[in-house]
C-alpha cells in the first residue's frame, strides 16, 4: 500500500471515530444490560428464596414462618393451605413432562432434521423449514387448548380410564412443540458437516441412509445433543400448555410409571401459576415459595445447559 493510500485509510478512519464510537458503545450496553437484567434475576430468586427456608432466614434476620431445606426437597405433599411444601411432586410432574415429550420429539425432530438435509431438495428445504419453524409461533396456551380438546378425547377413545386432565395430553402437546427446535438446530449442524466426509462414505460405497446415520449423525453430535438440552429446557420451563391440559391438582407420581400418565399432575410452572392467581398475601410464606420453586427451575435449567455445553465441546474438539 503507498503512502497515498495510508493517508486516505487514516482520514476515512478520523471521519468515521465518532460513528465507531457510537456503535461500539450501543452495543456495549446490549451486552452489558442482557448481564445485569441475568444477575437481578438471580439475586431476587436468591434473596427471595433465601426468606422462606428456615437456616438463610434465620441468618437474614426474617421472622414468621419458614420451611426446612429437608423437608421442601424431600417432602411428597404440596399443600399450601395447610402449610406443607414438599417440592417433589412438583418436580416429580416436570419429570413426567420432560420424559414424555423427549419421547415424542426427540426421534422425529432427528428424523426430520435428516430429511431435511440429506434427501430433501434445496427448493423443498427452503418451503418445508418455515413451514416447520411456524409452529415455534404458535401462541403456547393455543396448544393447551389443542392438548384439551382434541388430544384428550383421542386417547380416551383407546384408554377409557385417562382422566380429564392428564399428564399424557401434557406431554404430547410440548412435545409437539419442541419437535421444531430439535429439528431447525439439528439440520444446521448436519447441513454444516464437510460435504468431503459424506463423498468418502459414498465412495466406499455406503448408501445414502447408511452415510446419513453412519457420517453425518455422529459428525454433527454436537448440534445435535445441544439441540436436545435446548428442547428440553424449553419442556421444563413450559407453563400455559401444561397448566391446562396436565390440572392443578399436585400428586406424587412415578415418572418412569406409564399408567401414571393417565392422572392428573402439577408441573412447577403450573404450581407457580396457581399461586400467583390464587389468594396470597405478599410476603407470606406461600408467596416466598414462589421463589423457591423458581430458583430450583432455574437450578435445574442451568445444570442442563452445563452439561449441554460440555458434551457439545467435547465432541466438537473430536470432529473438527
């Protein structure tokens, strides 16, 4: 570059600082306002939580009435009318929604993904993805009207004995919807393995499923489990589609039990519903639970993602 050429670099660059400013100091306070608004979260699910258990309390200062660590994450009542905060069957019904719905969307967000990537055409694939990912915008309480009316009443006809509300409807329906997460992230990481490992596995003489299940699955294992821990994030913190079509009645049912999906049963977010429209008095013992139960969400999400990124590391560190 000459001398000529330098010296106009340095005057575009002068007459452009206080553009360059601006723009890095917008998004500068992007990033900064996305961390304080995920540190005041924690701190009011912290400070809050730490009022209804008896020994943060006790150690805060707060007077009334409080809950035991043992007694909230090992008791099997829920009961706030007559004081009784076992969390388990809370958990125990996000289990249930969890499992059914990595059931349901699991394989067939895979396979679509799949689809989508190795058979389907260029042309097909820019019509078929939106028309998938529109169900992603589909307001939830839509499918828990969906779950009530139409899922419901088709499984009554094949099990008579599912009540009205039931946790089986509840997982089909987020099931249904996290089928386009797992399918839209899955078949980025599959579009993006290297067209050379799919060329090697065909002049081996592979065939298009077995370089599809064979090459590109694993190659792209790491999208693909991310895709997973995102979906089931999304299960876990589901509130409007569960709250209707699961109930509100807390019951302690066996996740890994089938005929306990024919019951009704309340999620956290479900539980965390009742209570904020139920009759609470702020500060009282039921509304600081609200914030128990949302920092042990919050605690299990993040332990989710954790692990997420882990797996996703290591296998990306394999395979590229």
């Amino acid at each position: 570059m000459s001398t000529d050429d330098l010296a106009n670099e340095l005057t575009r660059r002068t007459e452009n600082a206080p553009q360059e400013l601006l723009t890095r100091a917008f998004f500068f306070f992007c990033a900064v306002l996305s961390i304080v608004t995920t540190v005041a979260i924690i701190v009011l699910l912290t400070t809050e939580a730490a009022k209804f258990f008896s020994l943060t309390a006790s150690l805060l200062g707060v007077e009334g009435q409080t809950v035991s660590l043992v007694d909230f994450f090992t008791g099997t009542t829920w009961q706030t009318s007559t004081g009784e905060y076992g969390v388990l069957p809370l958990v125990a019904g996000t289990l249930m929604v969890v499992i059914g719905s990595a059931i349901i969307a699991l394989p067939l967000g895979v396979g679509t993904a799949i689809y989508l990537s190795e058979y389907a055409s260029p042309r097909l694939r820019s019509k078929l993805k939106p028309a998938l990912e529109i169900l992603a915008g589909i307001p939830t309480v839509v499918y828990g009207f969906f779950a009530l009316i139409y899922i419901t009443p088709a499984l009554g006809t094949v099990l008579p004995d599912i009540a009205f509300f039931n946790m089986a409807s509840a997982a089909i329906v987020v099931g249904i919807m996290i089928i386009p997460m797992v399918a839209s992230i899955s078949e980025d990481a599959m579009s993006a393995v290297p067209d050379e490992l799919r060329e090697a596995g065909y002049g081996l003489g592979a065939t298009k499923f077995d370089v599809s299940a064979g090459v590109v699955v694993p190659a792209a294992a790491s999208g693909i489990f991310s895709s997973f821990i995102l979906a089931l994030s999304r299960a876990i913190g589901e509130t409007m589609a569960v709250t209707i079509a699961a109930g509100s009645q807390a019951r302690f049912l066996n996740p890994i039990d089938p005929t306990a999906y024919l019951e009704g049963a309340m999620p956290m977010t479900a539980a965390m519903i009742q209570l904020l429209t139920g009759d609470i008095t702020g500060g009282g013992l039921a509304y600081r639970s609200l914030f128990a139960i949302g920092l042990t969400l919050f605690a299990i999400t993040l332990l989710m993602n954790v692990i997420s990124d882990l797996v996703a590391a290591r296998y990306r560190e394999e395979y590229e």
